[in-house]
C-alpha cells in the first residue's frame, strides 16, 4: 500500500457512468486531499485524465494508487473490490455496496487481513437533516414511521436495463437511501413483518413495493415505487411522544415540531470522501450493512407479484 500519511490521496474512479458525472467527480475536485489520478470504464474516457478498460489494467498502470472509489452498478462489483484489496489499496464502495450480504462480508475480512481500508457509503445519511433528526429523536418515544420513495426510473436510470435485472436491486436501488436514512435516525433495529413486490414480466427486480416493518414498538409503513412522473417523492415521518418529525426531499429538508423547517444546499458525496481521507488517514474501515440486510430481507420474505413487462 502506498504511504499517504502526508500527500494527496492519488485515487481511481471506476465507472464513468451518471452517478460518478453527476457526484464524484464534482466532490473530488473539490477536495484537495484527493488527486484523481486514473479512470476505467468500458464505455467512457475523461479528458487529461488516464483511462484503462477495467480495474486490473488501471491498477496495472504504473500510477501509484492509494485507493480506489467503485460507483459502478453492484453486480461484478465484488471482483473488482477484490482485485483493488489485493493491490493493497483502499476502496470505496458506492451503495449498495454489493449484490449479496455474502460478498461484503468477504471484502470486509479480506480488507481486515490485507491491512487497508475498506468504505461502504450510504449518501443519503450525509444529507443536512439527517444527523440532526438523529440527534432530535434521543430519548423521545417513537410511535409511528412512514416512508414514501417515489421517483422516475426512466429520469434518473435512462435506459439502464441492469437495475431491473437480477441482482440490480430494482425500486429497492433508492429505496435503499430511505432505508440507511431509517437505520441511522431510529433508535431500534428495523424489523421486517411483511410486504409485497411488483416485478415486471421477464424481469428480476421490482418496479415498487410495500414493505410492514417494526422499530421498537413502533410501526414502520415503506411505500417505494419507481414510475412516478412530475415531482418527486422522497419523504420520511416519524410520529413521536413530543410531535412528528418530518425530512423531505431525501433528507436535505428537516422539519421539528413548532420550529421553521431547515434546507440546505446538497453536500453528501463531500461529506462521503471527507469521511473516506479520514477513514485513509486512520487506517479504520466503516462498513455498515444493515440497509442491504432489510432489503435481504424483503426479498426473502416479500410477495412477489408479476406485473406487465416494463420498457424504458
């Protein structure tokens, strides 16, 4: 592993896909402890950057690494932590982190016994009102929980066939960020009772879905669907002993009982690599996989129902 106590993070971004155009390399330009310093994709370049067609070759071209940042879809993702483990350099994993609750096991004592830093971001919990909303509900009983994830698949996964496949995670790819909002905020573990998926025909993962949960005592409604068109929905409510709390638009809006509602500006994928120089700097891995292990979960347990075959 190469020493990084004193120099800039020299990092590779792998998958130049909308996510990474839209998030990392915005947050990483911004960040003067990250030098981007290479790229693989198989479909896409950036100028005066070097760019390899898959992992092994990045890593195999002579640039010195650190660490790598891995914001490509979850399937095949674990091959490619592996690779970069092995390397002995750091990684960091878009969420979900992997396809199966195995894999990231497997990554998390790999990294363990190879000595480097292992990342599973959850962008969603670095919104503005998240850590806030935690701090709010400490000692307060919580007695109700709604969450309500409705987007546009066709606006923010245009023509990306994976996510409907097996393993592509389906409406539960954002539904996921409700998830690791609710496991961060809550007090008590999120238990799933029940609840149903609508999968198209010929496809491997859902289009939406209901799920029955419980936190504590409280009940815990999820409504997830990824065909709604015009404004988009992602909220969450949580009724407790002293009023309901309220965070919109993915966590950036936080409302508390008798007090103005707050917003600010969107810094999540900053605050993801401020967090991942810090994790590098100590030598200390964060993985956390409990919004991938309800989703396990619903898929073990969920009705699944056939619905009409789906094209973007």
């Amino acid at each position: 592993m190469a020493e990084t106590n004193s120099q800039r993070i020299r990092l590779g971004l792998v998958g130049i896909g909308k996510i990474a155009r839209d998030q990392h390399l915005p947050a990483l330009a911004a960040d003067d402890r990250f030098e981007l310093t290479a790229t693989a994709s198989r479909n896409a370049q950036l100028d005066n950057v070097p760019g390899y067609p898959d992992v092994a070759a990045m890593i195999a071209g002579g640039h010195d690494l650190d660490a790598v940042s891995l914001c490509t879809p979850p399937d095949g993702r674990y091959e490619q932590a592996v690779i970069a483990i092995d390397a002995g350099l750091h990684v960091m994993l878009e969420k979900p982190p992997a396809t199966t609750l195995t894999e990231i096991a497997a990554l998390a004592d790999r990294a363990r016994a190879k000595g480097v830093v292992l990342f599973t971001t959850w962008h969603s919990r670095e919104a503005a009102g998240v850590e806030p909303a935690k701090a709010w509900l400490q000692g307060k009983r919580v007695d109700a929980v709604r969450i309500t994830w409705r987007e546009d698949i066709r606006r923010w996964h245009p023509g990306q066939e994976w996510i409907l496949a097996a393993g592509g995670f389906g409406v539960f790819d954002p539904g996921i960020n409700a998830l690791s909002i609710a496991t961060k905020i809550l007090p008590d573990p999120l238990l799933l009772d029940s609840g149903w998926m609508d999968v198209p025909e010929g496809g491997g993962s859902p289009l939406a879905a209901e799920l029955k949960m419980r936190s504590g005592n409280a009940s815990v409604d999820v409504v997830l669907d990824f065909l709604q068109t015009g404004t988009q929905t992602w909220d969450i409510e949580v009724d407790t002993d002293t009023g309901t709390l309220r965070l919109g638009m993915g966590g950036s809006i936080l409302h508390l009982p008798g007090e103005e509602q707050q917003k600010a500006p969107d810094r999540e994928y900053p605050r993801l690599y401020a967090r991942f120089a810090e994790l590098v700097a100590a030598g200390e891995s964060d993985v956390d996989v409990r919004p991938l292990q309800i989703v396990a979960d619903a898929f073990m347990m969920a009705e699944r129902r056939i619905m009409a075959p789906f094209a973007f």
